[in-house]
C-alpha cells in the first residue's frame, strides 16, 4: 500500500461538527462510507429520486392548498412530466406507484385523530453537544399532550423492522433537536414518526417512535459518538445489506474488489 497523504483528523479537538439527522443514521450505519459520500462519492442521480422530490413537494403544497385526495392526484399528474422517469412500460409502473403513494399520504392525513400540523418544510439548526445538528422536517406536528412531533416521510419500498424504529437514529436526533430548543422554546418531544408511502402495512403507514424521556440517553450518547467520529482521523468499514448497491465499494477494504484511493 501507498503511505497516508494525511493522518490528520478532520476535525480538531473540541471543533463544532456540523450534523444532520439523516447523516447520524448513515454514520452509524458506515463511517466509511459516510465519508466517501460526504467527499463527493455520491451515486447518481435516479429517477426514483426525482418521485421521492416530487411526493414530498405534493406533501408540502397539500398542507398549503388544503387539497384532498383528487386535488393530489390532479398536481401529481401535472406535476409528472418534470420526473426523470424512463419512458415505455417501466415509466408508466413508476406513475402507477407514485399514484398509490399519494392515495396512502392523502388517507394518512385524514387519519381519526390526526395530530394539530405546526408546519412543514421547516429549517433548523440546534447546538447539541459537539455537534450542530441542522436540517429540516418535512412535518412538525403537535399531539393531545401539547408536544411535538416530527414526521418525516419515506418514498422508498422496504419500511424498518418493528425492533428497529424505538433507537432510530434519525428519529431520534429530531427528539434531541425538538428538546434543546430547534423550534422556539426547548420543549419535551412527544416522539418522531416515519410514513412509510412507498409500502403497504396492515397496520397503516406510520411507524411511531416513542417519546424520548428525561431517563433516556441513548440518542444523546449516540449523537455524541457520532460527531466525535465524523471529527476523526479513522473511519471504519462495517458490512451490512447495503454493501451490495454502495457507492463506496470500490474503495473498501472490507471486500476483495476494494482498492486504495491515492492523489
């Protein structure tokens, strides 16, 4: 192997370290390819990007706009053409599945016991720690309790297992940002919620994580580690699922087609 053009940290001791939530989920899933992709090595742009931009735009304009179902669907049709779907049979299946996503987020909406929407699309930046956590939520809702709630919704098709949703990491760093204060007022989360649109469940779309009580440290401990990390000079290469599709790959010491990446 070539000698390291550099050792160093990236971050010097003690540094802020800037951190979005979704960056401590991929962080503590691959340091290694956090990095890479944090450096650029990011994989191109595909058209199942293009839906997950254009269902969370619909998302946005339906809270502005008051649309119900068939409003929706009539902007997502407008709307369908600025996609970068494929054309032909594979196009026309891509639509009929973005149809589907809106019809679970228009009845998710008008769920029994929807919680009070406080806005959406909203900006944050929030010191916790180290770390400056900064980011936006595509829903901030308030419950019965009067306390927030962040929800982010999901375009892709396969939703978290039922064990994995109570420590996530992402839904977690939004509990910690909601309780240092990102919107207003520190205040007690009510908990954090994914919308699974891309997957049907019996249960419905969401995928509710519990309220982070005062006892609770894990995302504190987590977020922590996770900015003294992005901050260091070592980044570890951890198999998973995900090896198969990562953009990192090429570069990885975890698997024989690995190379080194030199100046």
């Amino acid at each position: 192997l070539l000698p390291l053009s550099d050792d160093m940290p990236l971050r010097a001791d003690g540094e802020q370290v800037r951190v979005s939530p979704s960056r401590v989920e991929a962080y503590d899933r691959c340091p290694l390819r956090w990095l890479v992709e944090a450096s650029g090595g990011t994989a191109p742009r595909t058209g199942r990007q293009g839906v997950g931009s254009l269902l969370h735009d619909l998302a946005e304009t339906a809270a502005h706009e008051g649309l119900d179902r068939e409003g929706m669907l009539r902007l997502l049709e407008e709307r369908w053409p600025s996609v970068d779907a494929p054309d032909g049979w594979s196009g026309r299946r891509e639509l009929e599945r973005a149809r589907l996503m809106v019809e679970r987020l228009a009845d998710w909406l008008k769920r029994p016991g929807a919680r009070e929407l406080v806005g959406v699309e909203l900006d944050f930046a929030v010191e916790v720690g180290r770390a400056l956590v900064t980011g936006r939520v595509d829903r901030l809702e308030r419950d019965e309790r009067g306390r927030l709630v962040v929800v982010d919704l999901k375009t892709g098709r396969t939703p978290l297992s039922a064990g994995d949703v109570g420590e996530h990491p992402q839904l977690g760093t939004y509990q910690l940002a909601v309780r240092s204060g990102a919107f207003g007022a520190a205040e007690t989360p009510g908990g954090a919620s994914l919308v699974q649109l891309g997957h049907h469940r019996g249960k419905g779309p969401e995928q509710p994580q519990p309220p982070l009580e005062e006892a609770d440290v894990w995302a504190d401990e987590l977020l922590a580690r996770v900015a003294d990390g992005m901050a260091g000079a070592v980044f570890e290469a951890r198999e998973s699922g995900a090896c198969r599709r990562c953009p990192a790959r090429a570069v990885c010491p975890a698997h024989d087609d690995g190379r080194q990446v030199h100046p």
